[in-house]
C-alpha cells in the first residue's frame, strides 16, 4: 500500500499531475489518493487497475517540451548533494530543475497543495540575514512536501551570544537534518558550511556571491511569461535581457547572468560605475552605464534593488538622482521591445529604481510571478536533493 502510494506520488511528479487529476483520470474518483492516505481500504484489483492505468499512460500522451527531454538516467541528472551556486551546474542541470518544478507549479494552483513525498525529514532553514519570499517559500515549500521544517533565525540564535558559524553548523549537524537551507550575509559562508555537515545544503543568498534559487525562478517565471504568450520557451536563445541596478552588490545579478547565459539568452548589465564590478566584461555579459541605450530593443528588463546595507560610504549621490538616471519609468520602458517584460527579485525601492505604475503593469510585470514560482522551484530542489536520503530508486549512491 505505501509502495503504491509512492508510485502515484512519483507519477504525478514526473506527468506534472495533481493527485485529484490522478484520482479522476484513473478511477473517475478524485477524491481517491487522499482518501487512501486516510485509511480507505485498496481492493487488489483496483491497485492492479492503478498500475495499468501508470504504465499505459506515457503511451496516449503527446510528448511535452518540458516532459520530453532526455537526461542522464537517476543520479547523473543532478549529481551535486549541494545546491551552493549556478556556478556549479551545467545548462542540462539546470534545465532538469526547471522541469523537475514543473509538477509542482500545477500542484501549488489547486486547492490541496500537500505531499507527503518527504514525509519523516527534518529540514532546517537557518537565516542570518533579514528575508520574506525565500524564507517563507523554503518554508511553505518543505512543508507542502510534508517535510518537517524549523526555522532558525540568528536574531534569536546563540549566534548572538558569538558562536561561530562553524559551531552553529556543527550544531544543526548534530540534530540529524535532512536538508539545511542557508542565507548569510558572508560570500562563502554556505560552502562553509556544507564543508562540515552530513547533509546537503541550499544556498538562500550568500553575500555577493550567490543566489541560486532566485535565479531559478526567474527562468521558471520567464519560462512561464513566455510560454503564456505563445513564445517559444525551452531555451532563452534569441533572448536580450537587461539587468539594471546594484550589480556590484547583487548575488541575484551574479547567479542571473550565469544562469541566464546558460539557457543562451544575451544579457547586458547597467549600473552606475560606482556599482559596477571591474572587470565584469570576463563573465562575458556587456556593460553599460547608460540605462536608455542599455534598453535598446531589450526583451526582458530585471530591475535590482540597491543594496544599501552592503553599502559603506557613498556609491550614489542620492535616491532622487538614482531614480532619475537608473529608474525604470513607464517613459524609459518604451526603448525596450514593444512587449518587455518586466521583473524584479524583490523587495522593491517603488520609486527609487522601479515606478510602481511599472512594477505593477498587469501585462508586462511577471514579479508575482517569480514570486509564485519561487515556491515551486524550491520544492523541486528540496525533493531533488533528498532522493538520496529517501531511498529513490537510481539515487543510492548520489553525491
Ligand atoms: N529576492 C529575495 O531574496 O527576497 P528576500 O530577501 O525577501 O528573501
């Protein structure tokens, strides 16, 4: 009976089902999978029906672009314990994510939005910088999976007390975690501690490095707007996407750039020279520090929020003068392509680098968007990276 249930429950994943559909299509009783984790007696002909119904499935469906691609069998899809950066991946990896999420963008839009595919694993979120979307989507993400999931916030931590973030790690080790999530205002500080933990880690933002997930999702989300649109989206290519804001800063520019580089689409950085690396050229994105002409034609623009708690001494000389050469208006957003689309990680400065009559444009801005997806990416990576731990047939011996 469990056996059968983590067959349907791994069906649906890999068809991008929800369990009601499954119910529905198999048996014309959709009610029927949560009625059988509920105790509902299962005759042997119905589980018998069930399997024919999985087995002959893939036969009468039309391949899917998400669905239809081919990845290196079990493991060697996604052969990382850790997700530390994009940096680390190759494209074929990333797209696996993205695919992987899939199922779970359709069952986060239903009205029962739990699986107990990880049911009995702890997974450990330990904050130590301030977030709203990656904290509460890592948490709302464990737990629709039926994870147990426990937030560590440094404010109230003993890190207060000055503990290391090598004790801290050790301690959270100790307490047997299945998946431990970190966000740290130091570059690094996640490898760290992946470095000394049994289980694997997830990178939520680490300084200026790195911030994977949020990449991630904004291709979910662009994949998305696209496809919406009746584009083309298993790939970027063609694509010209501007980044504009605090690149210096922005881990979310850093893991945008290789990501979206990755999935072939162009992609030109602006900020003022203040707040532009040197040297950005190398990772092969074009530099620009005037805004208009770094909107020419652009398909995408990806506002940045200014960072100003990474900020010591003065990188603008004000809010005011910022908006007016760095601001994205509904005025500027005309140089883009007719149709740009919109985006920002968030959290927004409306009126510093964003005009809210832009940020909220109902047919260009996809920022709830990413928002919604970022629920979806995080619960394909919390399943990915926890096969080993839960036994999946072909990710015994994953990293
Ligand atoms: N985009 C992002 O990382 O937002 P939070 O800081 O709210 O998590």
């Amino acid at each position: 009976m469990q056996d059968l249930l983590l067959e349907i429950e791994q069906f649906c994943l890999r068809n991008g089902m929800s369990e009601t559909r499954f119910g529905e299509l198999a048996l014309n009783d959709k009610p029927f999978v949560s009625q059988l984790k509920h105790g509902r007696d299962l005759r042997g002909s119905t589980a018998a029906r069930l399997r024919q119904f999985m087995a002959e499935y893939g036969a009468h469906q039309p391949a899917d672009a998400a669905t239809a691609r081919e990845y290196p069998a079990g493991s060697l899809a996604f052969p990382h314990r850790d997700l530390l950066g994009i940096s680390q991946l190759e494209r074929h990896e990333i797209l696996y994510l993205l695919d992987q999420a899939e199922p779970w963008v359709e069952l986060n839009r239903q009205s029962t939005k739990h699986t107990d595919l990880l049911s009995g694993l702890t997974i450990i979120n330990a904050f130590f910088e301030n977030s709203t979307r990656t904290l509460l989507s890592f948490e709302i993400a464990g737990k629709r999976l039926g994870a147990d999931v426990v937030n560590m916030h440094a404010a109230t931590s003993s890190v207060k007390k000055g503990e290391t973030l090598i004790d801290t790690a050790i301690t959270l080790n100790a307490m047997r975690a299945d998946a431990i999530v970190i966000r740290h205002a130091s570059s690094g500080a996640t490898q760290l501690i992946a470095s000394k933990v049994d289980c694997p880690v997830l990178n939520a933002g680490d300084g200026q490095h790195e911030h994977p997930t949020q990449a991630l999702l904004d291709a979910l989300a662009l994949r998305h707007a696209l496809r919406a649109r009746g584009q083309a989206a298993d790939d970027f290519t063609g694509l010209t996407v501007t980044i504009c804001g605090d690149i210096l800063h922005s881990r979310v520019a850093r893991s945008n750039v290789l990501c979206l580089q990755a999935l072939g689409a162009t992609v030109r950085l602006c900020a003022p020279p203040a707040l532009m690396p040197v040297g950005i050229e190398q990772v092969g994105a074009q530099p620009f520090h005037d805004f208009d002409a770094s909107l020419d034609g652009a398909d995408v623009v990806m506002m940045l929020r200014l960072q100003t708690e990474r900020m010591s001494g003065q990188f603008i000389p004000s809010a005011r003068e910022y908006h007016h050469l760095y601001g994205l208006t509904q005025k500027r957003l005309k140089q883009a392509a007719p149709d740009a689309l919109v985006m920002h990680p968030g959290p927004m400065n409306r009126g510093v680098e964003i005009d809210s009559d832009v940020a909220d444009m109902l047919d260009r801005s996809i920022i709830t968007r990413q928002v919604e997806m970022g629920v979806a990416i995080r619960m394909a990576c919390l399943e990915v990276l926890t096969r080993r731990a839960r036994g999946v047939a072909g990710w015994e011996g994953a990293a």
